[in-house]
C-alpha cells in the first residue's frame, strides 16, 4: 500500500507529464476497493491470473507452496515500449516514484528537444 501512496501523492506530477498510472494485484475485487478506498484514485486492476500475468512479462515464482506471481512494475511509453521494468520478492528494489518521475521528466525534456518543440 505505501508504493500505491507514494505514486498517489505524487499523481498531479505524472498528470502534467500526461501519464497515466495503473496497478494491478492478484487480489479479489474487495481488496482492491479496500486499498482504492484508502485514497487511491488511480485504476486498480483486480484477480490477475497466472495466465495473464505472463501475457504483461511478470515474474513468477516458484516455492514449496506452489508457484505464484511477484511484483513486477513497467514504465510504458507512447505506443506500449517498455521503457523500464522491475521485478522484485519484497520492498527492496521497488521503483521509487522519485526516480520514476526524474526518468519521465528528462525523457520528455529529450523527447520535445528532438521535436524541436
């Protein structure tokens, strides 16, 4: 939840950069509107499965319970490129919104140079 209340709190910062935010969990449609309900005013995918899981490249893990999905995050630019991707087994290693949006803001910067904007 606190990675989804960082991106939220920074969501005027990705508005003026025209991106869009969205989170997607494993979890049923009660969780997600438990978490939406904690302020979270981004889409908030619900009851991913395994199959569509691999269909966006998340990583799956496999232990002594079974296999099952990690946290995977993607920056996608125009056209669906995958600009950056994530894949983590905890906290450590999460994109942190700063960074994102540093990433984001030089990208576009380069972006309007090269448009001669």
């Amino acid at each position: 939840m606190r990675q989804l209340a960082a991106y939220e709190a920074r969501k005027a910062d990705f508005d003026a950069l025209e991106a869009t935010i969205y989170a997607a969990s494993v979890d049923a449609l009660e969780q997600a509107r438990e978490v939406a309900a904690r302020g979270i005013t981004f889409p908030i995918g619900y009851g991913v499965s395994m199959e569509e899981s691999q269909t966006f490249g998340a990583w799956q893990a496999k232990d002594q319970h079974g296999i099952y999905i990690q946290p995977s995050e993607f920056l996608l630019g125009r056209g669906g490129v995958v600009l950056g991707s994530m894949y983590a087994s905890g906290q450590v290693g999460r994109m942190g919104v700063d960074e994102v949006l540093t990433f984001m803001t030089n990208r576009e910067r380069r972006r309007r140079e090269q448009e001669g904007a």
